[in-house]
C-alpha cells in the first residue's frame, strides 16, 4: 500500500513487535489464568497489550485505547484503538500456530485501520479505510467461490443462547447450505482469511469489538460483504455479524434466522 497513514504505520509496529513477545512464550510452559466469563488470559497476553500500549500512546497521546486485558484508557477522544494482545488465547496456550494479535483505530465508530498479524506463519494483514486490503505486502480479495466449494467458520461468546445457535449451525450448515463449517478458535485470523480468500464466510455471535475489529475492515476492504445476522446493513457497536464473500451471503442469512426461529430467539 502506497502513502500509508501515520495510524497505520503505528497499528504496523506495534503489532510487530507483539509478534515477538508473543514468539517468545509460544510453546512454552505458559502458565494459564481463568477470567471471570471463562476465556483464558496468560503472561502474554499482558505483556503484548503493554507494548501496544505503549507505542501507540507515544505517537498518540491523546487517543482512547480499549484492551481486552486492561479495558478503557479513556482519553475523552472520538479516537479509539481497540487491541486483542492475543486472539486465540487457547490455541496459543496450547501450542496450536493459529493465533493473533490485532489492532483497529476507530473514529466516531468507523473503523479506519485495521492490523492483524500472525507471528508463527510471519502472516501481516492490514488495512486502510478506502485503501484495500494487504497481506505482507500483496493485495488482497475474497474468493468468488460458492456454496459447494466453501469453508464457512462459525463461533460465538459464551452467553447460552449465542452457544446454541452456534452449535445448531455447525450441526446444520454441512450438506444443508454449504460444504464446510470450522470453528478454527481465533476470530481476527478467520476474518482475515475471509479476506485474502482462504475461506468464504464467516459467522459470529455475541464478541467483543477488539475481537473483530480490524478484521471486519479487511474483509470490506477486499471486496466482501458484512452485515447484521438480519442481514441489515452493519455498524459499531453491533457484534454479531455475517461476514463474507458475497457470493451466498442471502442464504447463509436465512439459514440464522432459521435457527433463531428454532430456539425462539428474537
């Protein structure tokens, strides 16, 4: 991407260097923390969150950042950076290589940057608003593949009546509506390889902003599309969402709001 944005660069570095730390305790004797809602928190989580932190505040003092670790630095800004240190905690903390940190910058809830970054494949997406999609360097677009050729992944938060739509879907989606459904347990990197084409869709209920943020841009950016689980157009502070190729993206929303009707879910 040519003329890259001070915001991006920033989003760039500071994404970078929580790569290493993250490359630091990866397949290490970790030691594993259990929040209040039951995710997972480690040593690296903090540490990485501390350094993004830190290098975004140096160049933009002025800004808001919300953190998954340590929530809001309220800063009184229409500015504010959301950042996962570490999207796909339990597959990191289990040695699995899917993982990720991710960074957005939003202003007045749109999102304007977006970085994801994978330091176990040296895997770089990032995004500008209006400037297209890039991974480590080439640019980006969805797949044109359909129905029959698909990977859809579906995940949710933990409320009871997010898990089960999740569950009716990965149980009904196969064969039904589409070819293949995965829960691949890091929704930054599923939105990214939405966005570069790996996979065609993806479903979400019930997460966090800084969880989807920035991946919710790359998939725009590249020429997908994303909307509420109604299928209305989608805005912060929504967090559930259908994000996809658009090749099918009619019945995959019919296919939640068969289900919904199925567990009596408004």
């Amino acid at each position: 991407m040519e003329n890259k944005s001070k915001e991006l660069k920033v989003a760039i570095k500071a994404a970078l260097e929580a790569g290493k730390i993250l490359e630091k305790y990866f397949e290490t004797e970790i030691i594993k923390e259990i929040k209040e809602d039951t995710s997972i928190t480690t040593l690296a989580d903090k540490e990485s969150e501390d350094i993004i932190k830190k290098i975004i505040l140096e160049v933009f003092p002025d800004h808001s950042i919300m953190g998954e670790e340590t929530g809001m630095t309220e800063n009184e800004s229409d500015y504010i950076w959301y950042i996962d240190p570490l999207d796909g905690t339990r597959n990191f903390s289990n040695g699995i290589p899917f993982f990720a940190v991710s960074i957005a910058l939003t202003h007045q809830n749109e999102i304007k940057v977006g970085v994801i970054y994978n330091p176990t494949t040296d895997s770089l997406f990032y995004t500008e608003k209006g400037k297209g999609a890039y991974w480590n360097h080439h640019k980006m677009h969805v797949s044109k593949d359909n129905a029959k050729r698909c990977i859809v992944t579906v995940a949710s938060g933990t409320k009871p009546l997010d898990t089960k739509l999740r569950r009716n879907l990965m149980h009904d989606l196969p064969g039904n509506v589409v070819s293949s459904v995965r829960d691949f347990g890091a929704t930054a990197v599923d939105l990214a390889y939405v966005a570069r084409g790996n996979t065609e869709a993806d479903i979400k209920f019930g997460l966090h902003i800084y969880d989807f943020a920035a991946g919710i841009l790359l998939v725009q950016e590249a020429g997908g599309k994303v909307t509420t689980t109604e299928g209305k157009p989608w805005k912060l502070p929504e967090t559930s969402f259908i994000a996809s190729n658009g090749v099918f993206h009619d019945a995959l929303v019919e296919e939640v709001k068969k289900q919904k009707e199925k567990l009596n879910i408004s």
